[in-house]
C-alpha cells in the first residue's frame, strides 16, 4: 500500500470520526429534555431552560470537548485527504 493510500485512508477515517463526534454534539444539544414536547404530550410549548448544577456543567463540558476534537478531526482528515492527492 502506498502512502498516498495510506494518508487518504487516515484522512477518510479523521473525517468520519470527526463528523460523528460533531453530529452527537448536535443531536445531544437538540434533543435533550425534549421527550414530551416530541411525543406531544407537553400542552405548553414554551421551553425553560434548568437552573444549571455542577454535573450538567461538566456534562456539557465534555460534549463541548468531544465537538471540538471532531472539528479537528475533519480539518486534520480534510488536510491528509490533500497531501495524498498531491502526492
């Protein structure tokens, strides 16, 4: 195998994981707490937002993290999936 192989492989790999990462950020920050209102079963739409604690702090921390990591991910991807076409 090549190393033009072997960096778009690594480049395709970065960017999928990373995109995953910064898809589960979305997701969790879309949809967390909003069971009832899917399902219909909340009669007012109006959203409150909690009063924060200290594990929903580091909870979202860490997701925070996780979607930065998956940024990078996509740009290192993206940035290997060039070098091996150029190579």
């Amino acid at each position: 195998m090549t190393l033009a192989n072997q960096l778009n492989i690594a480049g395709v790999v970065g960017t999928t994981v990373g995109s995953f990462l910064v898809w589960y950020f979305i997701a969790k920050a879309a949809y967390d707490n909003h069971k009832e209102f899917i399902s219909g079963k909340e009669k007012d739409i109006s959203f409150t937002i909690p009063t924060p604690t200290e594990d929903l702090r580091l909870k979202l921390r860490n997701e925070m993290y996780l979607s930065r990591l998956g940024i990078a991910l996509i740009v290192i991807g993206g940035v290997l999936q060039i070098a091996a076409a150029s190579i």
